[in-house]
C-alpha cells in the first residue's frame, strides 16, 4: 500500500504542519545563534585592542615620568604618546559600551515567533 498523500484536517497534515513550523524555528534560532557568535567576537576584540592600548599607554606614562627630566623634548613626546593611547582606549571602551547597551537581546526573533505561533494556535495573548 503507497502512503496517500495528507489531505488537510487529518492527524497526518496537522502532524507535518507542526515539524515544519519547529524546522522553521530552529533555523531562525541557528541564524540568531550565529549573529550572537559575531557579536561576541567583535566585543572580544574592541576589549582586546582597548587593553593593549591601555598597557601601553602605561608603559608611556612610566617612560614619561623617568624621562620628565632634560632632554626637554623627548619627555613631552613620550607624554604625548601616553595621552593618545589612553583617550583611544578610552574611545574604544565607550565602542563597546554603546554596542552592548544598543545590542537585541538574545534570541528575540525566535521568542517573537513563537509567541505569534502560540497566539495563533491557542488565540491566547503571551506576554
């Protein structure tokens, strides 16, 4: 005997309806996964460039403080160096801190559908 194709209202159809829907869920759940992934690694390396300017603005603050004495020039330069490297790692922490304040929260597309599905199906507003 060949499976007849479902017709709808049958167990069958509603059956297939309902793993369509949960495939189609899960791949909006991978797609939201993997813009999370992007996100995240685009952070870790904002805090990684803002550390290592802000070690080496450090370093150039010390070299300042042992070079503040004659050869006039060379001190101010070295004081310089330090103020750039802090104000951008200053800048790149205030990046980071707009980017996760303004970042969606996780995984909100797919919790949105499945709100519309349960609303849907059960004709219940899900808060």
């Amino acid at each position: 005997m060949a499976s007849s194709p479902s017709r709808p209202g049958t167990l069958r159809s509603l059956f297939e309806g309902v793993v369509a829907l949960l495939f189609t869920r899960a791949e909006l759940l991978h797609i939201e996964l993997e813009e999370q992934q992007e996100r995240l690694v685009g952070n870790v390396i904002l805090v990684a460039s803002a550390l290592i300017l802000l070690f080496a603005a450090i370093v150039a603050l010390l070299l300042f403080v042992l070079l503040v004495l004659p050869p006039q020039h060379r001190a101010l330069a070295m004081g310089l160096f330090a103020a750039s490297f802090l104000a951008t790692s200053g800048i790149l922490l205030v990046i980071l801190k707009r980017r996760v304040e303004t970042a969606p929260k996780p995984l909100a597309l797919t919790l949105g559908e499945l709100k519309k599905d349960w609303q849907a199906v059960s004709g219940k507003d899900v808060s």
